[in-house]
C-alpha cells in the first residue's frame, strides 16, 4: 500500500511572474495517483476516464508518436468499436481545448504527440530525483541520497494512474510501481547507512507484510533488527523467509541475503557501524574498495554463454597481460542485448577488479551524446576526487583519471557510446584495469580494441529466452506458438523480451493470440511495445545522423520484397550511380540498419534488412514517400533488367 504523501508545491521553472502578468498560467501533469492537470486555478476538469488515458498514454510516450492503433488498444482493450478513430479524434480535441496553450498536441502519422516541458511532469521530475539520489548513494553521500530520494516519494499521491482504463493501468502501472519501490529501497538504504536504524523498524515491519517475497525489504528489515539489538527477530524474519520461499516457490532465499544471514549469526561486528561518506586528498588511493556501480545482473541472461566467455577471456587481469590495455567492444544493431551481455560480465569479472566497477551511459544513440568532459567529472568523482578538486580542463582532466586508476583494479563499463573520440579519453591506460565499451557503431579506430558483434539470438536460444519470461509450462503448452513468436521476433533479443513481457502481462492469452497478431506487418511493431520497452523507438534512433540521401535509401530499400539484393539493384532503385549506391548502403551498414552476406565468387556483396528493421523502413516510406514515388522506383527496379543499368561514378 502507497502512503497518501503532501502533494508538493508546483515549481515554477519558467521564470513568468504571476503577478505582473494576468494572463499567465503554470501548468503541471501528474500520473503518480489519479492522472490530473493542475493549473494555477486548481485542477483542469478532464471529465472522462478515456480522456484521463489518452493524456497518460501520451505522457508515458516521453515526446514519441502514439499510433492510432495504441490509443484503441489502451481505451478500449482488443475489442475497439467501429467509431474508434472517430472517438480518439474527439478526445483529442478535448483535450487540447484544455491544455492550450500551454502544451501541444501534434497529429502525427501514424497517430499523435504531446508535446510540453519535461519539467512538468511529475513522473520525469520523480526519475531524475530517484537518479540523482542513487548516484549520491553510490558516491558516499548518504545524507544528500536520502533527501533526494524522500523527495522523490513525495510526488507519489496514490498508485500510479488512477483515474485511467484497466488496459493502460495494467500495462504500465507494474513498472511504475518497480520504480517507486526501488526508490524506496534506495531511500532505506541511505537512511540505514545514516545510522537511523531505530525509526525504520515499524515502517519496514509493515513494508515486508505487505510484501513478503521482496527480498530486498526483508534484507533490509533483519540489519534494523540487528542494529536494534535484535539478533533474535532477525534470524527468526530470515527463517520466515526461507519457509515462505520453500512453500511457495520451491527456492531458496539469494546469495547476498544468505550472506547477511550468516553475518548475523556471527554477529560481525561490521554490520553495526553504518557506512559513512568518505573524503579523500586528490592522489590518495583509498585503503577499501570503491562502490560497485554496475546495474543488477539481468536474471534471465540467455543465449550468449558463448560471447560472455569470449569477453571474460579478453579482460581477465594477468600480470603478463604485457601492458596491453585490457579492452573490448560489443557492437551490433538495436536489440541485440549489448548492454545486457556487458553487465553479465561485469558481474562475473567483479572478482578481477575489486578496487570498483564503474558504469556510465554515454547516451551514443540519442540525439545529444555525453559529452566526455562531464563524463570524466562523473568518473573522477566515483574515484575519490571532491567536485570542487575535479580541474576545469579535459586535459588535467584526463590526466588525474589515468593517475586515480594507475596501479587499481578497476572495471570500468561505457555503455551506448556515439564515436571514438568519446571514448578514448574514457579508456583506462593502466593495464591493472579494464574497459568494455557497447555501441551501435564498430569504433574500429580504437588502437588495440578488439570488436565483438553480436548477431541475432539463434532458434533454440530464442526459445529458451521466451521459455524463461514467460513461464516454461505455457511454452511446452504451446510450442508451435512459441516457434512462431520468436521467427516475428526475427530472433531479436529485444523483440523475444517485449512479446514474453506481454504474455507475463496478460496471463489468460493462449501464445497463438500473440502470434496471430505479430503476423500481420503492418501491426507487428505496434504489438512489440510494452511500457518503456518498444522495438521501433529502439531501432529509429539509428536514424539520427543520417543525411537525406542515406534515409530515402533506407525508405526506398525496404520496397524489394526479396531476401538479398545487390549495388547494382539498389542503384537502379534509387535512380543513382553505382559509387553512389555503395555509399548509402554502407552509410546504411554503418548506422547497422543493414546487414552485410557473405561475399559470392564474384566478390559482389548482398544486402539485407532485419525483418523488424524492414518493417520500419515500409512504415517510413509510406508516410514520407508519396505512391507515386514508391511505384516509380519499384518500375525502374523492375522494369530495367534488360537496360544498360547504373554507370560508376569513378
């Protein structure tokens, strides 16, 4: 149950003063409870529940479309009525008649976009107070994580949105209500690490009756119980929890609780003494190890024992590694579960490397890639070094990273990175240290940087990944089924994980429902979307910094309904020279929203599209090429085999 918290203060973040303007109206939206609009009058009357959906699903978008085709879904289930379209228009239009002109509600084909300040939205506003709080856990600031993180709660007035169809509150309040109790884990964290043990025992007491397989609170509810001189109650909540486990679910409680288990019954006196801030001198190496800052080990890892291995192979410390720089990047098109095999392997090399592990979003896929200069601050702060001694150039910069890391053992994990310019000031030089860097582009220029690339999960491996998320009695129930899901998927990672995700989400779908509705092309990536997870958000991003020339390939490519093509096709298609062609097919290769076979006896390479990257490309060329256009190019392709064809452009 979600404690009824003082809902905060609107802050006013525009710099408009409201009394020197009269017209002037600060506006503010709010899931984290009944979904509501509030002005500087009060709340905005949204009269009806669809239209209360319609105003969530479009925030949850986070600025993207919202097809047609999800608006019905999330209003109306599998079972939209005739007038559907007609309806959604209508809500619509209520609904910019009520925020304007303060948002802006966009058509958009093939459906809408809202677009406002993320400021006002008190789900963004909650995630970056939870970030904020977690990194300044990570760091050794307790007192600063715990203010951050109850400030965090705050926003929450009630279980995420209210007021909205049981389609949308089931699809995505679960990990809505995941955030908020990781926030509140982290929030206990801090106030535990600040010694304030004595006033969580009731609260945690009733935490883990409410929830009592979460074994993040139950670890967390047996050290109170110690710190409080309760040894006893303890040990007993830990029996319970072993018993409730064993009946219920046939496991055992997880490694770190049967850790803290045993600490307590030795009574070590480490678990008395709550953790404190550490400050250290610039230069100083710090007697204890650094805090992990890996995300958690995915627990369904599947499918890439053999790449893990290949990896723990590469970045294993050794003292006669030579002096090499113990590195390596995973690279490969969207989907693929680079970031996924990197913490799998950070977890299993956290051994190797105990002086830390550090992880950084480089943000390489979105449209504003970190810079490396802040980055570098984030890392030398994780390091040790005070913010007010982390020095203003990127050069002194580097330079105190590379002497913080010489003669440690440190992971470091760059993740989703843009270029290797990013990168290299990032990578350790010491070779006491290690580096894994995932991203979409090769970043072959790195000096001494091996590459892996993934590909796509193989038949069986796809299975298992189902298998896994979605239960294995439901696929043994269904097997032809599954065979059919993961063969849409195209076996891609991400595309397995959103369809196991919505079977585990509707459990009373037989699989041949979700079959069915992949089948159909034009509807498949609607179906692969499932709270923040969608598979053609995740694949357009590789757009961004492509020119004209290399997106209208990509568009007109996707029209040859054939397995392989050649140059010399797409350069009849697309009515350019033959130099040109290879240029945007590499371009295309590059961006990895096309794929390369094997070279035949001629040395004349075939292209191919991803089946789900295909069918965003037919999406895009149905909205931004006129018909006109599409037949044109598909007669010249066609209609030309017998012609002289392209020339080279020298």
């Amino acid at each position: 149950m979600i404690a009824t918290q003082p809902t905060p203060a609107p802050v006013d973040t525009t710099g408009a003063d409201p009394a020197g303007d009269p017209g002037w109206r600060e506006i503010e939206f709010r899931i984290l409870g009944s979904v509501e609009v509030v002005d500087s009058t009060g709340v905005v009357e949204l009269s009806a529940s669809k239209v209360r959906t319609v105003l969530a699903a479009l925030l949850l978008a986070r600025g993207r479309v919202v097809s047609d085709s999800r608006l019905a879904v999330v209003l109306w289930g599998d079972d939209p009525p005739v007038t559907a379209a007609a309806q959604i228009q209508t809500y619509v239009s209520r609904l910019r008649s009520k925020l304007a002109p303060d948002a802006e509600i966009v058509r958009q084909r093939p459906g809408y976009v809202l677009r406002v300040a993320p400021d006002r939205f008190d789900l963004v506003r909650f995630e970056q107070l939870a970030a904020h709080g977690r990194d300044a856990l990570a760091e050794g600031r307790p007192a600063e994580a715990a203010e951050a993180l109850r400030t965090a709660l705050a926003l929450w007035r009630g279980p995420a949105l209210a007021g909205v169809t049981e389609y949308l509150s089931d699809a995505e309040r679960p990990r809505l209500e995941e955030a908020r109790l990781a926030a509140l884990g982290d929030r206990i964290d801090a106030e535990l690490a600040l010694g304030q043990h004595g006033r969580l025992v009731v609260e945690l007491t009733g935490l883990v009756a409410a929830d009592p397989l979460r074994e993040q609170l139950r670890g967390q509810l047996m050290l109170t119980l110690y710190r409080c001189g309760r040894q006893a109650d303890a040990l007993a909540s830990y029996q319970d929890y072993r018993h409730l486990l064993a009946e219920e679910l046939g496991i055992d409680p997880g490694r770190e609780l049967q850790d803290l288990h045993k600490s307590i019954l030795a009574a070590e006196a480490a678990l008395t003494l709550p953790a404190t801030e550490v400050r250290l001198p610039v230069g100083r190496v710090p007697a204890e190890p650094l805090p992990a800052r890996l995300p958690p080990d995915v627990a369904d890892f599947t499918g890439r024992d053999r790449e893990a291995a290949q990896v723990v192979a590469l970045l294993r410390s050794r003292a006669d590694n030579g002096g090499r720089r113990l590195a390596c990047v995973i690279g490969g098109m969207a989907g693929l579960g680079k970031t996924a095999l990197a913490i799998h392997v950070g977890h299993l090399l956290r051994s190797s490397y105990p002086d830390g592990q550090i992880y950084l979003d480089l943000r390489g896929a979105g449209p504003q890639p970190a810079d490396p200069a802040g980055l570098l601050a984030t890392m030398l702060r994780a390091l040790g070094v005070p913010p007010p001694d982390v020095p203003a150039s990127m050069t002194e910069r580097v330079q105190l990273y590379q002497s913080r890391l010489a003669g440690r053992r440190v992971l470091v994990l760059l993740d989703n990175a843009a270029s290797e310019q990013q990168v290299r000031p990032l990578l350790p030089e010491s070779p006491t240290c290690a580096a894994m860097v995932t991203s979409r582009a090769r970043l072959a220029a790195l000096e001494g940087v091996p590459l892996i690339d993934l590909d796509v999960l193989e038949h069986v491996q796809a299975l298992e990944l189902l298998s896994k998320i979605v239960g294995a009695a439901r696929v043994a129930a269904e097997p032809e089924s599954a065979v059919r899901i993961v063969q849409l998927c195209g076996h891609l990672p991400l595309g397995v994980r959103i369809a196991g995700a919505r079977l585990t989400a509707k459990p009373h779908w037989r699989l041949a429902r979700l079959a069915d509705r992949l089948s159909s092309q034009r509807r498949r990536l609607d179906e692969l979307r499932i709270g923040d997870l969608e598979v053609r958000a995740s694949v357009a991003l590789s757009l961004q910094g492509l020119d004209d020339p290399a997106r209208r390939a990509f568009r007109l490519l996707a029209l040859l309904d054939a397995p392989r093509f050649t140059v010399w096709t797409a350069a009849v298609l697309l009515d350019v020279t033959l130099g040109t062609a290879r240029e945007l097919l590499e371009q295309l290769v590059d961006a990895r929203l096309l794929d390369v076979a094997q070279a035949d006896g001629a040395s004349q390479a075939r292209y191919f599209f991803h089946d789900l990257v295909r069918a965003l490309a037919l999406e895009h060329a149905a909205d931004e090429e006129t018909a006109d256009e599409r037949y044109a190019a598909l007669d010249r392709t066609f209609g030309s085999r017998s012609g002289p064809g392209p020339q080279e452009n020298g």
